[in-house]
C-alpha cells in the first residue's frame, strides 16, 4: 500500500519515495503576515497538515519548515507596487514590526483552533536576509544576475528549461522591448535584491554589495529552504496561484545556485477555495476569518470537516450553507461516538485489522479525504463490527482527520439554561415527561440541546 502522490512536476501521481529512506523534508510557503489569513488561505494550511499526518501514518520521520513573509512581498506578486507590509504599516500607523507580531500571532491562534500541527521550523525572511545575501552572490557568481536602476535581476534567458513546473513556452518570453535602462531584459526575469528609492521612507531596509534595499519575494523561500532542509529536499507545497510565478521562480534561482536538478522531487499544490464558482475573494465574497465564523456560532473544527469533504487538489464551494450542513454533520459523529466511547465488548482484531487496512488504501491514494470520510461513516453504520471496535477505529482514523473526535466539547452553559436543565431533570425524576419535553423544547429555542445518555445528559449548543 504505497503512498502516492500527485506531482505538479510531472503531473501525474508517483509512488511516494523519499531522498533519504524514512526521512522527509518538507517546505510550505507561509503567509505573509500583514493582515488576518481568511478561510481561502487556511484551507491551504490544512490540506499541508492532512499531508503530513499521512507521512506520518506511514511511519516517515518529516521535518516540516514553513516560511513567514514579512518583507519584500510587493502587491503585485511580482517586482511592482509597495511592500505589503510597509504599506499595512503605513495605514496602521505603527511599526512594521509591531504588524507583523501582531498578524502572526492571530495566524498562530488560528492554527490551534483548527488542530494543525505546527511547523518544526518558522524562518522569517526579515532574520534570514544573510542568507540571501550570500545566494545572490553565488547566481552573481555563476553568471545569473544583472543590475537596473530598481534592483539586481535573475536572467531567465540562461535556462533552458525555465517554467517546467509551469509548463510556460519560450517562445515569446522575450517579447517585451527595452525602452532604457531600467527595464528588465526579459519579461519573465525577476528581481533578487530591490533597492529602496531614495530618499528612503522605509522601515526596513539593510545593507549589501549592490546598495541598500531588501530580498525580492522568491529568494526568501529558496534561502531559507535550503538552510533548514539542504540543497535538494522532498516535497514542496503551496496554492495553485504559486505555480507559473513564485515557484517557477523559486525552481530557476534554486536550481542555478545549488547545482541540484530536480531541486525539489515532489511539488504540491492545494486548489482554491471557491464562492459562487469564483476564488473567495474580498470583490466576490466568502471572505471571513475564523474568529468571524465563530461570531457566527461555527467552530474552527466545523471548517476542517468542511474541508475534509474535498481532496486538497480539487475547487471547493464554500457557503454558510454548506459550512452549517458540515457542523450538523461534525455534531452528529461526535454524538455517536459518545455513544460508543465506552463500550466493554470484546474486540476482534481480525476485524479491526481489515478496516486500518482499507483506510490506508483510501488515503494513502494522493490525500483522498473525502472517501477516507466516507469509510469512517461506513464503519459507523457496519452491522460486521461492534461498538468497541468502531471506537478503536474512529481513533485511529482520527490520527488522519485531526477532529478530536474522541474529546467531550466543552461549553459554556448560561446560569439561566442550567436552572432549565435542573428543573428538567426533576421532572424526568417524578416521571413528569410531559412537563421535560416542554422544557427541552424551551432549551432548544434559547440554542442549546439535550442528548439523554446512560451516563447522564449531555448538553450541546446548537
């Protein structure tokens, strides 16, 4: 049961086989952190974080790194337009330092409440700029570089094979006129090293052999990549988006300085999450951040199932309709694992044994985690299996689906609903049912639900 995997570089899915036995190495592009990460952006990071409990599962020792851009990143994911973080410092007013804490600590917030494991590493490219320095002049050294009026440039010109991963032709990449000097010599090179305009107004700015400026975009992943994972490692992941410009260009630069062909064996991309058939954006709607959808009464655990429903690779439509349908669906699990938590029948390990295996089929085929969802409803409604285990598997399977589905949710009931619930439980007490069902309805209109269990009641918010 080998672990296969779709590969942006070869688009097609391979047998998952790393550089180095058990190890693997693995790089996500991360935010860059000049205002809150909406739920477009996160499902990306939850799709990685499927990816590497599936590495996991499959007993591989992964080291994962993930970038955090805090410079260079221009408006324009090109070499154009303000600094994104410059400019949210500016419309803030405060220090580019004081945005980028504040906006990393919200992501990080956001990643606990959706259960994702974090990175072993979180390089910033504001503390990694000796890094790039020093690969800028190696591409310098190698013949790679030239200099404009605005900044030191890679020359595509000199690969043969740049845009592989993008599958770009060559024809017409040089079809842009040089009007002066400033102009870049080929339309597809991009800038290194961009120098600060003068008289500077920048808050960050640094020193280098070429003048004083900051890294372009794309150096920032391929330098502080290859300090923490070498010069050639496993897997690399991103968004679509990331594929014809940022990892195109990441491949070129990479590839020139470190001499490494392929310098990644494995590239991975997440698709978009879609509103109304359209990417979520702020123009077309479907923009929130999880703290809005838990103003909404979501949980962040509510939006993983969500996504779980979809296979990273593939559009997902987004919908408060449809993120309700997932929380009622997510709720009703829980409850039947409460239901089965507990239970003292004896388990037959053949039994469970032929399950772990078929799950393992499902998700070991490129992340399929709507199937490997399906399966775990499947064991759910089996009549082959007894309730122990069942319960055995959802844990298992919940290795994968990071759902804590084996945790009672804790909530915050309101003195008024608790004096209701009291008042309910004498009724049943006296055999007053008539009376109980009453005020389990009065329960349910104020927004939260009773579960009668063998163990007491179990109170939910709906």
């Amino acid at each position: 049961m080998p672990l296969r995997l779709y590969n942006t570089l070869s688009r097609k899915k391979e047998v998952f086989k790393p550089l180095k036995n058990k190890q693997v190495k693995l790089y996500t592009c991360g935010p860059t952190v000049y205002w809150y990460q909406h739920i477009g952006n996160l499902r990306m990071y939850l799709s990685w974080d499927i990816l590497k409990r599936v590495l996991k599962y499959n007993n591989f020792n992964v080291k994962h790194v993930m970038n955090i851009t805090d410079v260079g990143h221009l408006t324009s994911d090109a070499d154009t337009g303000e600094d994104k973080i410059e400019k949210a410092a500016k419309k803030e007013e405060k220090r580019a330092e004081d945005i980028v804490k504040y906006y990393l600590k919200v992501f990080k917030d956001d990643f606990k409440k959706l259960n994702i494991i974090e990175p072993d590493v979180w390089p910033r490219a504001s503390k990694h700029i000796k890094e790039q320095i020093n690969m800028i002049k190696i591409l310098e050294k190698k013949g790679f570089t030239y200099k404009i009026k605005d900044g030191i440039y890679f020359d595509t010109s000199k690969l043969k094979d740049y845009g592989k991963l993008a599958k770009l032709k060559k024809e017409g990449l040089k079809e842009g006129k040089r009007i002066d000097k400033g102009e870049k010599r080929n339309k597809t090179d991009f800038a290194l090293w961009k120098f600060s305009k003068q008289p500077s107004k920048r808050q960050q700015e640094w020193k280098s052999p070429w003048g004083i400026g900051y890294p372009g975009w794309h150096l920032e992943c391929s330098a502080m990549s290859s300090k923490y994972l070498g010069k050639q490692f496993d897997i690399h992941t991103g968004g679509q988006e990331h594929i014809p410009v940022h990892h195109t260009n990441e491949i070129a630069q990479s590839e020139s300085a470190f001499g490494k062909k392929p310098w990644v064996k494995y590239w991975m991309h997440g698709a978009w999450l879609l509103f109304k058939g359209e990417k979520v954006s702020k123009s077309k709607g479907g923009l929130y951040t999880i703290s809005e959808l838990e103003k909404k009464g979501f949980d962040a655990l509510d939006y993983r199932y969500f996504c779980l429903n979809k296979q990273y690779g593939k559009p997902l439509n987004f919908s408060l309709k449809n993120l309700e349908f997932a929380r009622n669906t997510r709720k009703r699990l829980k409850e039947i694992i409460s239901k089965i938590k507990n239970s003292r029948e004896k388990k037959n390990k053949k039994n469970v044994e032929a399950a772990k295996k078929q799950f393992l089929e499902i998700i070991n085929d490129d992340i399929n985690t709507p199937k490997a969802l399906s399966f775990l409803w499947d064991v759910l409604r089996s009549d082959k299996l007894n309730n122990a285990e069942k319960y055995e598997l959802v844990i298992e399977f919940d290795k994968i689906f990071g759902l804590d589905l084996d945790k009672e949710e804790k909530i915050s009931i309101p003195i008024e609903i608790k004096k209701l619930i009291a008042k309910r439980q004498t009724a049943r007490k006296n055999k007053d049912f008539t009376t109980a069902d009453k005020l389990r309805e009065k329960i349910k209109s104020k927004g939260y639900y009773i579960n009668d269990t063998e163990h007491g009641a179990k109170v939910r918010k709906l």
